[in-house]
C-alpha cells in the first residue's frame, strides 16, 4: 500500500472534520494517486494509478475500423454507403 508522509497529513487532518471517515479515507487515497498519476490528472487517470480501473490496451477502443478479415477497400466500400 502507500502512505503520505507526516508533514502532508498534517495538513489534510485540518479538513478530516469536513468529512466523514469512510469519505475522508476515500479522499486522502485520491490525492495519493494525482500526485502519482502522470499526464493529464482526471478522476480516470487517478483511478487507473490506484489499480481500480485497468489499463485499457488502445488498440482494443482506439480503432474501431480495423477488424481482422477487413481490409482498407472493404473498410471504404462500407463507409461510402453511409
């Protein structure tokens, strides 16, 4: 698991009492996993750092177009009916 260091949680204690425990949990996880995510830090991006998400491999959403029998002519010949 990972832990924040002592000066950070310091600092996040003077908000526990705007939360619930369960909720304050669930934040202090949050904020672990954007100072780790790279890139863009979204909600997705945070929960893909924490492992709740998986890793999405881009071929499999990323190219819709590309099937396994079809080539770049039958690809045009469907796209041209619409």
């Amino acid at each position: 698991m990972y832990s924040l260091s002592d000066e950070f949680l310091s600092v996040m204690i003077a908000y526990s009492s705007l939360f619930s425990k369960p909720v304050f949990t669930y934040a202090r996880r949050l904020l672990a996993g954007a100072i780790l995510a790279l890139g863009k830090r979204t909600v997705t991006s945070v929960l893909r750092v924490l492992g709740v998400i998986p890793q999405v491999p881009p071929n499999a959403e990323h190219c819709p177009l590309v099937s396994p029998g079809g080539g770049r002519i039958q690809r045009k010949a469907v796209l041209s009916l619409l």
